[in-house]
C-alpha cells in the first residue's frame, strides 16, 4: 500500500479532526465527533479563523504542527510511519 492511499483513507475516516485540528474549530470536529458538546480550548474565534484563512500561513503552520503532533503520542507509531510521518531510517 502507498503512503498516497494511506494517507487518503485515513483522511477520510479522519477527516472531522483534521478540520478541527488546521482551522482550530471550537466544536466541530474535537475528538472526531460531528459537533462536540464542549468546546476545544484550543479553538480561535470566528475571527482568527477568517484571519488564519486570509493569511494562509497560520493554516500552514497548523497543518505542520498536526503532522509533528501526530508522530508524538497522538497517533500509534505504527500509524504514524505508515502515513509518512515518521522518521527516514
């Protein structure tokens, strides 16, 4: 299997809190759950969202940071080398 296949089905199994984790989305998407009942704490408001889109960096630096955080715990190591994550031996 591919690291592109891979990482495709995981996004879509995935794909809530990718959203939740690269715009900071206050509910949607924390934990995978359509709409959680609490909010995440490291949710931005309607308008570091807007600036965060306009600006493209911060998405940018959300979308790394997601990708760091997953190969530190958040993920199986496994997982985390099967996606392409991990570290080239």
């Amino acid at each position: 299997m591919s690291v592109m296949s891979a990482r495709v089905r995981y996004g879509l199994k995935y794909w809530r809190l990718a959203v939740h984790l690269v715009f900071k989305t206050q509910y949607f998407g924390v934990n995978n759950q359509w709409w959680a009942p609490q909010p995440s704490v490291i949710g931005w408001s309607c308008r570091e969202r807007l600036w965060g889109i306009l600006t493209v960096m911060p998405i940018v630096r959300n979308y790394q940071s997601m990708k760091v955080r997953s190969c530190i715990g958040w993920l199986p190591q496994a997982e985390c080398e099967q996606l392409g994550f991990g570290s080239k031996h």
